[in-house]
C-alpha cells in the first residue's frame, strides 16, 4: 500500500485510518503516537488503569508483569544476603504504556534527619 493512493483518491481517509489503528502495538506509529501524549494524556490514561486498552497486547503485559517478579526475587535474594548498609536499590518496575516512571522519593540523611529533629523540638533560630 502507499500512502499517496489517499492524495490520489485511490484509497480513503477512513481505510487509512482503520489501518493504522489496527496496526500492531509495537509499531513505529503507535510507539511515536505514545510517546507525543502530553503529560495531561499520560496522567489520564494511568488513572483510568485499564491495561487491556492500552497499547500493549495481553501478551507484552503478562511478560511485563513476569520480568518485575523476576526482578523482585533477584533483589530480595541480594537484599537477604547483603549488608543492610550495602543493600541495593529495589527495581524499578517495566514501563507501561500510559503510565509515568515512579518519582524517586527522597532518602532521609544523617544530617537532615538530625536537623528535622531539632526543628521539631523548637531548635528553629
């Protein structure tokens, strides 16, 4: 198929329209469409939480879901076989489609958490 047979009106706007839509999860049209989501877009479709709507077939998410329990037990097996000061980072779970890496939290330091401590116990100057 080309695509100047809609400018020569040899294939409409609606076939070529159900083309794409139909066209594998893992295309380039599909991956470019997901990547151009706003953040509004992106915040929304997380929210709706229907992964059987997104953009990955059943099969990528059950393979996704397999791979972060994969990750887990290899991290829980460091984690009980380190040095708690030693200890690694938990993993980071596989990115979805339609939802947005989590935000590091912020880790409460010696010296911040000595600081909270005196500003809570009315060491405020």
């Amino acid at each position: 198929m080309d695509l100047l047979d809609v400018h020569r009106g040899e294939m409409s706007w609606r076939r070529l329209r159900v083309l794409i839509e139909h066209l594998p999860p893992e295309s380039a049209t599909w991956t470019s469409m997901r990547n151009q989501l706003s953040p509004e877009d992106l915040a929304a479709q997380a929210e709706r939480g229907e992964p059987e709507k997104g953009r990955w077939s059943q099969q990528e998410q059950l393979l996704a879901a397999a791979v972060d329990a994969l990750r887990r037990v290899e991290w829980t097996l460091w984690a009980v076989n380190t040095d708690k000061s030693k200890r690694p980072d938990p993993p980071e779970p596989m990115r979805r489609p339609g939802a947005k890496p989590a935000k590091k939290r912020a880790r409460l330091t010696e010296g911040s958490a000595d600081r909270l401590f005196q500003l809570l116990n009315g060491g405020a100057a």
